[in-house]
C-alpha cells in the first residue's frame, strides 16, 4: 500500500458528468462524450508513443490536432459546408499558432525542461527526445480546444443569421459572424490567460512572498513560457475569426442558394 484508492470516486464523478451531460444536452451530449472519448484516445494511444519513439513532434502534433478538429466538429455538424467552415478556420488558427510558437520559443530561449516531468522523462531511458520541440507543439495543442470552440460559434452564429434570413449576401453574413468574432475574442483571450496560468499560482505566491522585482519575474523562462503560450495562443485565436466569418459566409449562404 503506497498511496490512497481513488479510481472509484474518480468513476463516480464520470458516470455524474456523463448523465447530467446527456440530460442537458441530449444527442449532442452523447456526441460530446464521444469526442471526448476519441480525444483521450488519440492522445494516449497515437499522440504519445509516438512522442516516445521520436517522431517528429510539430508535425505529429499538427496532424493530430488537425485530425481530432475534423472528428470532432463533423460530430457537432456533420459532414457539410458548416463543417468545412469551421474547420478551416480552426486550421488556419492552429498553424499561426504553430508558426509563432516556433519563431518565439526560439527568440525567447526557452528549453523544454521547463514542462513538469520533463526530466523524470529523460531518467526514464528517453534521453533523445527533443523537449524543446514537444514544447513548441503543446502550445498549439493547448489552444485548440479554444480555437475550435470559436470557429464553432462563429459558424453557428453566421448559419442562424442565414437561416433566419436567406436571401442575405456573402458579404452581409461575413460581417455578422466578424461581429461575433470580436465579442467572443475578448473572453476567449482570458480564457486562455487563466488556463494556462491556473497552474502557476504557487509559483506567483513565491515570487510576492519574496519581493521579487517585476522585471526579474518577466524575465524568469517560467513565466516567458506562460506568456509565450498565452500570447501566441491569442494569436491564433484572432486569426481564427476573420477567417471562419469569411469562409462560412462565402459556403453557407451557396449553400443554402443550390
């Protein structure tokens, strides 16, 4: 006996989300679920051990990422031009993400030890993995729950405008899906801010209790990695927006004209 049994509660939390989930949200909840089910999958079976064998990690990570958009917004939508809006969108926000995680990590200077375990890891047997690129492929990874819950909303938001008015242009419907990128973009920014910062209290507590100065704090790689995330994930998030707008604009309301 090293440690306390906690898989019970644990299953007992999940069967409690599962059911109040399903009663909420019906055929989408069980849709939900699946995604979830498919996502946890992905990561734990494909994601990590090829993370382990040394495969390249950017682009493993790319295609993953990309591969798990497209399942899990085709679960919300189907297979249609909904789907193709949104996850165009969500790409676009996942490679500018990508592409300035790459060149920020780099100026910055950060190392991958910074990442909890890291160095458990390399004990492990795993001295060849390139930490630093697992780095620079968590960022994006990270933010892609956010940048496809926005590329979501503005789809839906534009197709509801389309719906309730058909005979809308191209260009009126892309204005109105702009219109709720921007509303959404502000919330969805702290919402990234307080993810990935969440983790970090302790180490803000340490920093007050010892009267560390401001410009010593930016500077320290913790808290360059926390802002590089935050940032280049808001990068990504605002790239999403105009995109998504634009191209369900142009889809959606062809489609509703065949």
């Amino acid at each position: 006996m090293i440690d306390h049994y906690r898989m019970n509660y644990e299953a007992i939390l999940a069967i409690c989300f599962i059911i109040f989930l399903i009663a909420f949200a019906g055929k989408t909840g069980i849709r939900a679920i699946l995604s979830f089910a498919i996502t946890v999958l992905m990561i734990w079976k494909i994601l990590v051990p090829l993370y382990l064998n040394g495969f390249e990690p950017i682009i493993i990570g790319f295609f993953i990422t990309v591969i798990l958009t497209v399942l899990i917004i085709s679960l919300v939508y189907g297979f249609n031009y909904k789907t193709f809006s949104a996850v165009s969108g969500a790409s676009l926000g996942l490679f500018v993400t990508a592409v300035l995680g790459i060149i920020f990590t780099s100026k910055l200077k950060i190392h991958g030890a910074i990442m909890p375990n890291s160095e458990s890891l390399l004990y492990s047997g795993y001295q060849g993995l390139n930490l630093t690129k697992i780095y620079m492929a968590s960022i994006f990874i990270g933010s892609s729950g956010a940048v496809m819950d926005l590329a979501v909303d503005i789809t839906s938001a534009v197709n509801e405008v389309i719906e309730k008015k058909p005979d809308i242009t191209a260009k009126e419907a892309a204005i109105s899906g702009m219109n709720v990128g921007r509303a959404a973009m502000g919330t969805m920014t702290t919402t990234l801010l307080l993810a990935y910062s969440g983790g970090y209290i302790a180490l803000l507590m340490v920093f007050m209790a010892q009267g560390t100065p401001i410009y010593n704090i930016l500077n320290y790689k913790y808290v360059a990695a926390e802002i590089t995330d935050t940032i280049v994930g808001s990068f990504g998030l605002v790239s999403v927006a105009p995109f998504t707008a634009l191209v369900s604009g142009i889809f959606l309301t062809k489609s509703k004209k065949c």
